[in-house]
C-alpha cells in the first residue's frame, strides 16, 4: 500500500499537466495484431478520463497486405511508398474499415471487473482529411496513394470540446470525392502540427532509439533526430522519427517514441519521470543556472549517494552554503535538480578546479553533464578569463578523456591544490586548456 500511495502522489503532477491538453496517438497496423493490443486501448481510455482530448490515428498495412494476397494481388511499392491502383484501393478500404470498427469496438466496452467499467466513451470518426494524390513521381504513376492537403481542425476541435475521442484512420478524401491511401504517420504528423497538440505519440514494436552501444536514447533535441535520419537504413523507425521531427520543427513541444508491444510502456512514458521511451523535444527545457542558497537540499540529494559510494569527497551542509557561489544546477521543468557541478577558480593563475559534476540516475545518457561542461567552460573562459580547468577523479576518468581532458601529474597541479591531494583517494588528476 505505501508503495501504492508513493506511485500515485508522483503521478499526480503529470495528471494535473496534461488534463485538458490534446493528444495525438499514432498506432501501426501491427499494434492491431499484437497481444497486448487490448490493454493498450485500456490505457488510451485512461487517459481520455483522465481529462486528456485524444486524437487516435491508426493505419493497416499488415491488414492491406493480407487482402491483397488474399485477392491475389502483388503489394506493389516505389521508393518505400505503396503504389495503389483501383483494386488494390478496395482493399485497402476493407482492411481499414475492418481495423477502425475493431478499435471502436473495444473502445466501446463496458463489463463489469474490466478496466473499461463505466467509461462510455464516445468515438467520432468522420471525412475530417482533406487529400490530394501523389501523381506521377520518377516516371511512376501512385494513382491512389495520396498525401494530407488538409486537416478540418474545427471539426476535430469540436468534436475533442464535446468530449469525445476522434479517431482517424489513414484514408482522405478530395473535394472531387476520390479516397486516397495515406501513411498513418502522414495523417498523426499533420494532426498534430494542425491541432496544435501538447503531444505526438508514436507507439512501435520497440521501446524508442538506441544509441550505438544499444542503450536507449531518454532524450533527443532536433539536431539529434537529423543527424539520426541521416544515417539510419530502418524505413519503419524512419517514417515515425521523421514524423516526430517535422511536428517538434512545426510547433508540437514533444513527441514521443514508445513501444506498443510491452504492457504500459504508454502510461510509463507519460506518468513518470524517467519514462519508457524516446522523447523528442522541439527545444531543451533543461534550465543551467548559478545555484542559490534554496538549491542546497537539492545538491545534497544529488551528491549523497555518490559520496557514500566514495566517488565524491563528503561536503556538509554548512560546507555547501559557504561555498554555494561556485556551484551550478541544472533544473527540470519541474523544478527539481537533475545535476550540478562547481568551479573553483585558484588565486594563484588563471586556472580552476571543476569538482562535483553529477546529474541524476534518471537522467543519464541525455548529455546534461556535457551540456553543464560546456556552459561552466563557458564561464570560466568569459567571465573569469581563465585558461586551464583541472578535475580529480576515482572513476569518471574516461568521460572526461572523452570530453577533452588529457591526464597530468600532481607536480602540474597548482601549489594550493596540490598541498590537500588525498593520497588515500588517489585521485587522478587531469586538466584541459582553454582556448
């Protein structure tokens, strides 16, 4: 039950943020076919009474792809982009008529003992894109593939101030009354961009981007999602990254990337604060500040477990606010600290000590501790006209390798630092030249 009421509490200020803020959810055709398929329309209800308007947008490929070789029909593509003529249009009406009543359906559910208990939820959907054909591209004619012309925002709008969920499927129709099979990603993007929505979802079959080594990218700004289409070969990942960074380019504040194939990574991603996925962000909303006296709590939070791990030096209280000048923080949106480091400028030399460079478990590999680096480089060359930074370290040796160190001795240190180096702790000892 503590543990109950302690994950409740921290929700609560991401449920106060997003109520009455419009979502646009992009689920793939594969979300339809997957096991986890039902707990996910679970979780999007959720958030609808949780006061959030919910844009849902769907496509169908697998489902289009089945027809057609159910009709005999070879799934014919250029340039990544499906060519659609006459009959292969009929199927794809089929497959996303056949996909929109199957997420109504469950949109609709009411039993008792089930999470939709009580919901009653209303879902418009409607003519509500306006689309025009792709033509005739490189010699290749799409016939009935299409692209978004136009988004009815005060339709939509309407619908979402009456309450209910819209849900739009990857079809548009002409003012010369044609449809067009359109990309789901294509459809969500533009809602989003029209709508000017809070948020832009994309769910996939894995939890976000990985860095080279693997590990999920938490966070990444628009210069990291272009240089990330540049180099990456994987169509699927592309068109959702691709989408994610024309919404954050064209207004959207954050989009996200996360898994529709592992059970609540949509309500993780969305109600705590390490999330389950990938965020794309149209602007860093990090705040790098000089630290205040109100900070201190939030210093110590930071470097406590680091001290009792040996891997900082152990600074009190009173330490702290004596020296509370030289330290600077990094604050969430939030408001809470999520890093910190200090400068200690030598009297003797145009030189100073970094020391105390953290930033919060939560928040690792999102480059915030290279983000510090830079700005308190920054102070030390401009404001203080200083041409060397030295750091000791036990263990973080290699990351300041990485980010322009190069090792020294304890003969190279200036005399007033040198005169307390802990030969218990064996610190090791690098500096970097300013220019």
């Amino acid at each position: 039950m503590t543990d109950y009421v302690k994950f409740f509490r921290e929700t609560s200020p991401y449920i106060h943020r997003h109520r009455g803020k419009t979502f646009v959810i992009a689920l793939p055709g594969e979300a339809v076919c997957h096991t986890n398929f039902t707990d996910i329309i679970h979780d999007i209800a959720l958030l609808n009474t949780l006061g959030i308007r919910i844009v849902l947008v769907h496509g169908a490929r697998p489902q289009v792809a089945q027809r057609l070789e159910q009709c005999q029909l070879e799934s014919q593509y250029a340039a990544n982009i499906p060519v659609t003529d006459s009959r292969a249009m009929e199927c794809v009406k089929d497959a996303v008529g056949s996909v929109r009543i199957t997420i109504e359906s469950l949109l609709s559910m009411g039993l008792a003992n089930s999470p939709m208990h009580g919901a009653r939820i209303r879902v418009v959907s409607g003519n509500f894109i306006t689309a025009k054909p792709l033509g005739i591209r490189e010699g290749v004619d799409f016939q009935h593939s299409g692209e978004v012309r136009k988004i009815d925002r005060t339709g939509i709008q309407g619908q979402l101030n009456d309450g209910a969920m819209v849900l739009l499927s990857a079809i548009g129709y002409s003012p010369t009354g044609e449809a067009f099979n359109l990309g789901y990603e294509d459809v969500a993007t533009q809602a989003a961009i029209n709508l000017g929505a809070e948020k832009l979802i994309f769910l996939g079959p894995e939890s976000g981007l990985n860095n080279a080594s693997g590990s999920l990218l938490k966070r990444i700004n628009l210069s990291q999602a272009q240089r990330l289409l540049e180099k990456n070969e994987d169509n699927s990942l592309n068109n959702t990254l691709q989408g994610a960074y024309q919404a954050c380019l064209n207004g959207v504040p954050r989009c996200h990337l996360t898994s529709y194939s592992a059970d609540g990574d949509l309500l993780g991603e969305l109600f705590t604060r390490e999330g389950t996925g990938t965020l794309v962000l149209q602007h860093s909303e990090e705040v790098i500040r000089q630290a205040s006296i109100d900070d201190i709590t939030g210093i110590l939070e930071l470097i406590s477990p680091l001290e009792e791990q040996g891997v900082l030096v152990k600074r009190s209280r009173e330490l702290l606010e004596t020296e509370i000048s030289r330290f600077y923080v990094i604050a969430h949106p939030e408001g809470m600290l999520i890093g910190c480091a200090a400068l200690y400028p030598f009297a003797a030399g145009k030189a100073a000590e970094l020391a105390c460079v953290v930033t919060h478990p939560d928040f690792h590999n999102l480059g915030l501790a290279a983000r510090l680096l830079e700005h308190l480089e920054d102070k030390a060359r401009n404001d203080f006209q200083l041409k060397t930074l030295y750091v000791l370290t036990t263990q973080a040796a290699h990351w300041f390798q990485e980010n322009g160190f190069m090792a020294t001795s304890l003969e190279q240190l200036p005399l007033e630092k040198a005169k307390l180096y802990n030969y218990q702790r064996k610190s090791k000892i690098f500096y970097k030249h300013l220019d």
